[in-house]
C-alpha cells in the first residue's frame, strides 16, 4: 500500500544501494528531521526536553557506539558506563580548562580521549573473547569509575568531588549551565545524535563494517581472507568509544549538569545501555534508535499509567518496570535476537506486499 515500487527503477549502484531505496522511506526520512529541526524547537518546553527527548537522543549515541562494538563486530562490552564517564570528566577537564574554546570543539575532543582509552582498553580483545572479554570490560568500568573517585584532580580537588558544568554559549546562545533553554538543549544533542548517526551508517556500510561484520561471523575465517583482526577490534573499540564519550560529555555537560562519578556512571548504566542494544536490534542503526526511545518512554509511561491513572504506589511501578524490561530482553534473546528493529522490517516487508500473501 505505502511502499509500491512500481516505477521506481534504478540507474546505478549508488541508487540501488542507497541507505533509503525506496522513495516513500525517503520522503518519511526528510519529513521526520523536518519536524525534529523546524517544529520541535518551537513548542518544546523543559519537561518534554528533560524528561523525554534530551536523553534519547544521548543515549541513542551511547547505543549506537555499543551497537558497533557488540552488535557489528560482536565484541560483548559491559564497560559503557566507564567509558561514559571519561567523556564527561575528559569534557570537565576541557571546559574548566580552556574557557575560550567552542564547547562543540571540547566534545568531539572528549570523544576523542575517550576512544584512545576505549582502545588501550581493548587490547585484551586480542587474546579472549565472549565470556571472558565481558569480564575485562567490566573490570574497566570498575577500574575508571574508581580512578575518577580517588584521583582528586580529574574533578579539580573539589571538596564535594562532584564536577559541574560551567556556563558555555553556542552563536550567543548558553546551551551549558543553570541558564540554558529546553530547546538549546535540545538543538545541540539533536545536531551530534543526527551527525553521530550518519557517520556510523556509513562506517557499517563501509569497508571497515564489512571487516568488524566478518570478526563477528567468523574471526578466523576472516583471517584467511585477509581482515587483520587486530586493526579490527581496535578500530571497533575506538570508533564505540568515540561515540561512547560524546554521549558522556553531552549527559554531564548539557542534560545534568552536576554529577558524581558513581551515581551517574555506575553498573547500572552500562547495563542500562546493553538492554538498549539488545531490545533495539544488535547490528542496526535504526535498533539504537528504537531500543533508546522505548528504554527511555518506558518510565515515563508506567508512571502515567500506574502512579498517575491507577494510583499505584511509587516502588510498585519502579519494580513493575524492572520486570518488564528483564521479561523483554528474554523474549527478545530467545526468540528475536535483532530486537524493535526487525519487527520494523518485517512490517515494511508486508507493507509492500499487501493485499497480497506474504
């Protein structure tokens, strides 16, 4: 009905191979970034900003970084929360550093930092695997979060040794500090998540995603072929952590704030971001999308539901989300290991065919 190819041909390679092939997907394409750029802005207001769309669209970066390390390259990290945390402090460092430095520049540059850690933390990816290379990273993430603990310069000797974002201005326009506006906030997460997201489409379309989608496969019959696996891993684990550290630096700088190293970056938020990739959809963009949006709704809608409608108490919804979210993450392990994002095409796909038979 919706996706009717008829007349749509195709005259190259580019065009066939195109990211959106038919032009009803193109056209919902551009439509949904007209809205998100030209008509969000304008009705925005702090509770949708904080509550709803500033940290989806962070943590649609940090799903997207894991998803290319786990879910293209087939790497298991369990250390996103660390990896997060070094982009917030190595932000911290820079903005209190350089003061007159675009706060643009100082993100990237913490994504950067955080990828030469990403890195230096990936080697043992070299020697293990599965099992054991989760243990690894999540003695990573131990190990970073106890660092920005006890080393009292990371937080500039801060008696409380909490760290907080100072005033920044993009074009005149404060999107750091006590000051800024909901859609500020939200203009500068939108342009890196829409920035981030192009980028890795065309890493995972690219050569470099056809070598990580081979260590994944087969890592020794991606030898053979010639895929050096060492550049792989690597490359996986500093391009994951590039995205990782924005999403970092954006969390502390532009959704908190203020924070503490063990309470906003613990266990919990890799685990958090994991249960992203994998009820969106291992190795699909569109997945760290869709398992960011429905892991960050989700409270959101039980609290409407269950506290606000039905009058549930407060601790009985928090445990009711809980379940919800380890009942899924089953579900969608056992029986459909690609997540949100394959139901999507399963949908498309009947879209096309219908009234017919699939």
């Amino acid at each position: 009905m919706f996706y009717r190819e008829a007349g749509d041909f195709k005259t190259s390679y580019e065009a066939d191979s195109q990211t959106f092939p038919i032009k009803f997907d193109r056209y919902r394409f551009w439509a949904m970034l007209a809205v998100a750029y030209l008509v969000i802005p304008f009705i925005i207001n702090d509770y949708w900003a904080n509550a709803i769309l500033v940290p989806f669209l962070i943590y649609t970066i940090a799903a997207i970084g894991l998803n290319i390390l786990t879910g293209y390259c087939g790497q298991v990290s369990l250390g996103t929360g660390g990896f997060m945390a070094v982009g917030a402090y190595a932000m911290y460092k820079l903005m209190t550093s350089f003061p007159d430095v675009s706060v643009v520049i100082h993100v990237i540059l913490a994504g950067g930092i955080t990828a030469v850690v990403g890195a230096a933390f990936g080697l043992p990816s070299l020697r293990i695997k599965g099992f054991y290379l989760a243990v690894a990273t999540l003695a990573a993430q131990f190990f970073l979060v106890w660092l920005f603990n006890k080393v009292a310069w990371f937080y500039n000797y801060s008696a409380s040794g909490q760290i907080n974002a100072p005033e920044r201005f993009v074009g005149g326009i404060a999107v750091t500090g006590p000051n800024t506006d909901a859609w500020a906030k939200y203009m500068i997460c939108l342009v890196f998540v829409t920035v981030c997201a192009i980028i890795a489409r065309n890493l995972t379309r690219g050569t470099m995603g056809r070598k990580w989608m081979a260590i994944r496969d087969m890592d020794i019959a991606a030898e053979i072929i010639g895929v050096n696996p060492l550049q792989a891993k690597l490359t996986a684990f500093a391009v994951s952590s590039f995205f990782i550290g924005i999403s970092g630096a954006l969390f502390f700088s532009v959704y908190l704030g203020a924070v503490e190293v063990g309470e906003a970056f613990g266990i919990q938020k890799s685990f958090l971001v994991l249960f992203m990739v994998i009820i969106g959809g291992l190795g699909s963009i569109f997945g760290s999308f869709a398992g960011a949006g429905f892991l960050v709704l989700l409270p959101v809608a039980l609290k409407v539901i269950g506290v606000d409608l039905l009058g549930w108490p407060t601790d009985i919804v928090a445990h009711l989300q809980l379940v919800i979210i380890g009942a899924l993450i089953m579900f969608f392990l056992i029986k459909e290991p690609h997540g949100l994002a394959q139901f999507w095409r399963i949908a498309k796909e009947k879209l096309r065919l219908w009234p017919f038979p699939y």
